[in-house]
C-alpha cells in the first residue's frame, strides 16, 4: 500500500473480528513506532502490550473507572463521555484482541510530541497491514492505576501518553472520514 492510501485510509476501528494479532505484527508496529521523530532524539516513548482477553476486559473496567474519577475531580467532564464512562455496557477497548500502551519517560523533552507521532506511526503502520487501530483516551486513568502498572512491570517514572486498540476489523470503513479542510492562516 503507498503511504498516501494509508494516511488516506485509516479510520479508527471499533468493531473487530475475534482473531488474534500475530506477536509479530504487533512487533513491527512497535518498530515503526520507534521510527518517529523526538525531541532532541530523546526516543524514550516505551510500550506494553496486552492480548489477555480477560486482563483486556479486566483494564477496560479499571480504565473507565479511574478515568471517571479523575475527570470529574478535574472538572473536565463532558455529558457524551461521562454517559460512556459511567454505563455498564460500554466496553471502551472495542472488544480487540490486542492493545499497545505508549509510556514516555522524564528524559523526554516534549513527551506528549513523541508519544502522538509514535501512536501516529503505529496507526499508519496498521493501515498498511491490514489491521484496524483506535487511540482510546478514555483509558487514561490507568497511568495512575497501581495494579495496571505492577503487572505490566511499568517503572514509576514512566508516564501512559497514549492507548491504541488493534485488531482485524470486522468491519471496513470504505468511505473515509469527511475532515474538514486544511485551514491555512497565512502562505507568503
Ligand atoms: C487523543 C485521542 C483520544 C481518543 N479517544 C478515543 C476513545 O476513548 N474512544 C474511541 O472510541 N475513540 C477515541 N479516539 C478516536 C477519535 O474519536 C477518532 O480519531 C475521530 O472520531 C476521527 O475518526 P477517524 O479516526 O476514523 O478519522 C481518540 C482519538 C484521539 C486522537
């Protein structure tokens, strides 16, 4: 696929069908996530990937939880995500059989940078192979979530930037997704 069709192409996933991702392919989306450009070079984004489907299930729950928790302490709630976060059916993973966590770490000079362009590459890289990805901020409670941490071995310097759902799509978005048009302030 050229790198236009993938940009072009991708569209976040959020039906997946149940086959497993390959720990390979996840392997090479980690690398082309490590091909992403840092400030000042740092390349300190970290990873952690999940295909337990129970421990899937069972972070999701944590993850909408301590998200909950945090937005409404923060005062940074809105009526569609707290509908989400507070219903018991809502399942914030999608159901897919695998997840990349993105940790960046203090020696990061623009953490926030490195961490999208790592999680961009992954959703590109995924696009080119045929696997479907969702960046998931609604997971982002479990940075603070001790357990989640502890069985992922995460260090506690270490800081969760970015969560992407991958899989198979069960379904194909054929169409893509109407974007607004580029705003260009000014071109001299
Ligand atoms: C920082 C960030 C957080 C996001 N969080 C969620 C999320 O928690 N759940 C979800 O289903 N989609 C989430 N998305 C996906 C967006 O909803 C999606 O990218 C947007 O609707 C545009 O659709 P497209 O990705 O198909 O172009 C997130 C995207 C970004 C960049």
């Amino acid at each position: 696929m050229e790198t236009m069709d993938a940009i072009y192409g991708r569209r976040s996933a959020r039906k997946y069908l149940p086959d497993p991702v390959p720990p390979q392919k996840i392997k090479i989306l980690v690398e082309a996530g490590c091909r992403a450009a840092s400030a000042l070079n740092v390349q300190d984004v970290s990873f952690a990937v999940v295909t337990d489907r129970d421990k899937i299930s069972e972070y999701g729950e944590r993850g909408k939880k301590r998200t909950l928790e945090e937005r409404r302490a923060a005062g940074r709630m809105n009526p569609a995500v707290e509908r989400i976060l507070t219903s018991e059916r809502s399942v914030i993973f999608h159901r897919a059989p695998a997840l990349i966590f993105l940790f960046t770490s203090p020696e990061c000079y623009s953490p926030v940078e490195d961490a999208s362009l790592v999680a961009g590459n992954i959703m590109t890289a995924a696009e080119d192979m045929g696997l479907g990805t969702c960046w998931i901020g609604l997971a982002q409670g479990l940075n603070s979530d001790k357990e989640f941490r502890r069985d992922l071995g995460i260090p506690d310097d270490r800081t969760l930037r970015a969560t992407i759902t991958v899989g198979y799509p069960e379904i194909r978005e054929t169409v893509p997704k109407e974007k607004r048009p580029p705003v260009i302030h000014g071109w001299i």
